[in-house]
C-alpha cells in the first residue's frame, strides 16, 4: 500500500519557519510580531485531486512529484479530510471490478465539507452514454448508505450531474453558523478550519469599525457574509459568474440583508467609481449611497494593478488577504505611501509547503 504521510512531530518547526520568513520579508513595513494561526497538522484539506492509474486489473490514485515528475501512488493521503480518505478507498473498491466506470478514466476531484457532504467528479477521455449513466446511478446509490455524496461525470464538452454540483459547508464562526455553498470546480478555501480563523480575525478587525464595507475579489462571499453583521451596509464584487450565483444563494441562507455582490473584475470597478464607464450591471446600485470608510481585498496570487492599488488607497481602512507574500509585499510598497500596518497576520491553509496566507489590517496615516 503507497500512503502519503506526514511526519506531524515537524509540524511546529515548519510554522515557525514561515513566522520568521515573513517578520523578515515584511520588516520594513514596521513589522515585527505576527498573529499566527496555525493549522490541523493532519486531515486539514477538504479538497483533493488525483490522476488515475490503470495498470492491468488494478488501478489507483496517483500524484506525480513536482520536483522528478515522478508518479507516486496514493493509497491513503494524511493531508486529505478523513471523508475523503473514507471515499478514495470506496471508489477504488468499487471502480476496480466495473470496466464502465473505470475505462478511460484519468482523473478523480474530490471535494468535501466539515459539515460531512463531499463532491466526486470522475474525468473521462471518452463520452458518457447511457451504459455510464447506469452504471453511475448504482454506485451513488450503493455509496449513499455511507456517505452523503454526489458525484459529477466530466468529458469533453459533457457534464453529467448526479445530484447537485456543489456541496454546502457549514461553519461556526464565533459562535454562529454560517452556509457557504462550494460549487465544483470553483475557488474555495481548501482548509476549512485555517478557514474559520481567518472570518473570527477580520470580525475582531472589523467590530470597531464603522459606517459601509467594499469588498473587492468577493469569491462566494465568504468574507462579506461574516463581516456583513459589523457595517450598515456591504458592497462587493467579483468576476466568476459561478461566484457571484453562490454568493446570491448565500446570501439568502444566511439571511443577510445589507450585503449587495456586482459581478464586476476590481479594473471594471475602479473605471466605475472614477467616472470612466458606465455599466448597466450597477442599474440599481447607487454607489454614491455607500460610505465605505473600510475596504477588503483578497485577490489572486497576482496581486493588484496599479490602478485598484490607487483606488484602495482611497479608504480610511484597508483589509488585505493574500496567498502570495511576493505580490503583497509589491502593493504594501504601493499603500504605505499613504497607510500604515497596524496588525499582520499569518494562516497556515497549506501545512507542509512554502505557501502561506497572511492577513494585514492598514489604517490611514
């Protein structure tokens, strides 16, 4: 049996490694002390992804090494949740014995919840037909007396859903549930609990602060949704169509009323709030109505332009989360012009690897 295994007694060493990485790329931005949150140092991933290996009768998860492009073989994988270790091996049991399933077949996307729902999506290098379809329905029938589970067929220009094509997360976040529907193939926080820290340390950030929130980079909502109970009113934006239909439907089980998501890129945004274009998706946003004195942003690993850098710059307070300390550092150089960091913190999401999610609070000098 091929096991991925961590080795949890250098769990702390390797935080600590990260810790002093960071005080010493941030320094001079008056950095000294960081608020770090660390992780789960087993089953902390609540998504996974693996090719499939067939090799004669048998067949497995594979992953290959980034450094040899060395497959590896992937029995049992400790970073993965215990329910995607439970499914992993049910899948292998069962796909082993049914040429239907297991043909052409290359690829396997796990994706599950602390709240114990997970997602199987099974990629094809053929079409999906009727014998599939069958053949599918048995297995998420028989695997349905163990696991709340739905499964997603993927060929080319083929989608096949059984069930739904998402899963519903629900967190405790200071006490309070929170429902965040993940849909398949679009961007979620992969370690749930690292997760929940992060919404409690922008909630204690934003329980003194007044007035509007603008959210840029919105995702499904995750942060807005937490933070929506600390301001008037809540204004975000976000480019993936997928997002923002999730978003909207978390909006409504969260029961949130003063949060409102344009499907908007942060260039598109700042062209609107400078004047430059009109846009016929803000028909019935008022932006003049907002006084947003805080705004968040948590882009992708590219950072910001320089002109949402410019308009970020504008607010009295600015939430920064970023999973890329190279492109945060660029635009801190950017926002210290004219703000100040007044807390830094760091999230352990990716345990084991040289990522790291940080979060920093700037206040107006």
């Amino acid at each position: 049996m091929a096991v991925i295994k961590i080795d949890t007694s250098i769990y702390d060493a390797q935080l600590n490694e990260k810790e002093q990485r960071i005080i010493e790329q941030f320094q001079r931005f008056g950095v000294e002390q960081l608020e770090v949150f660390g992780s789960e140092p087993i089953h902390y991933r609540q998504r996974a992804e693996f090719r499939v290996w067939h090799e004669g009768d048998d067949l497995f998860h594979i992953m290959f090494d980034q450094a040899t492009k060395e497959k590896i073989r992937v029995d049992t994988f400790d970073p993965a949740a215990p329910l995607i270790g439970d499914v992993m091996a049910a899948m292998i049991d069962n796909l082993k014995g049914c040429e239907i399933l297991r043909r052409k077949l290359f690829q396997i996307d796990y994706l599950s919840t602390l709240s114990g729902e997970i997602l199987v999506s099974l990629l094809y290098h053929k079409p999906l037909d009727e014998q599939w379809m069958t053949e599918i329905k048995a297995l998420k029938s028989k695997l349905s007396k163990r696991f709340k589970i739905d499964f997603i067929g993927r060929a080319r220009k083929q989608k096949e859903v059984l069930g739904e094509d998402f899963v519903t997360e629900r967190l405790t976040v200071n006490g309070k549930e929170l429902i965040f529907q993940q849909v398949e193939n679009s961007f979620t926080q992969p370690n749930a609990k690292v997760n929940i820290k992060m919404l409690e340390w922008a909630q204690a950030l934003c329980a003194p602060l007044k007035n509007d929130l603008l959210e840029l980079y919105c995702g499904n909502g995750n942060f807005s949704i937490a933070l929506a109970g600390s301001f008037n009113k809540v204004l975000a934006t976000e480019i993936s169509k997928s997002s923002v239909h999730s978003a909207q439907y978390n909006i409504s089980q969260n029961k949130v009323n003063n949060l409102d998501i344009i499907r908007m890129s942060s260039e598109e945004f700042t062209q609107a709030m400078n004047g430059e274009r009109t846009f016929s998706r803000l028909e019935g946003i008022d932006l003049k109505s907002y006084d947003c004195q805080t705004i968040l942003v948590d882009p992708p690993r590219a950072g910001m332009d320089t002109l949402t850098c410019d308009l970020v710059a504008n607010y009295e307070n600015i939430i920064y989360i970023s999973c890329n300390p190279d492109t945060l550092e660029r635009d801190l150089d950017h926002l210290c012009k004219t703000h100040e960091v007044k807390r830094f913190a760091i999230f352990d999401q990716f345990p084991y690897t040289h990522h790291i999610e940080s979060g920093v609070f700037l206040q107006k000098k």
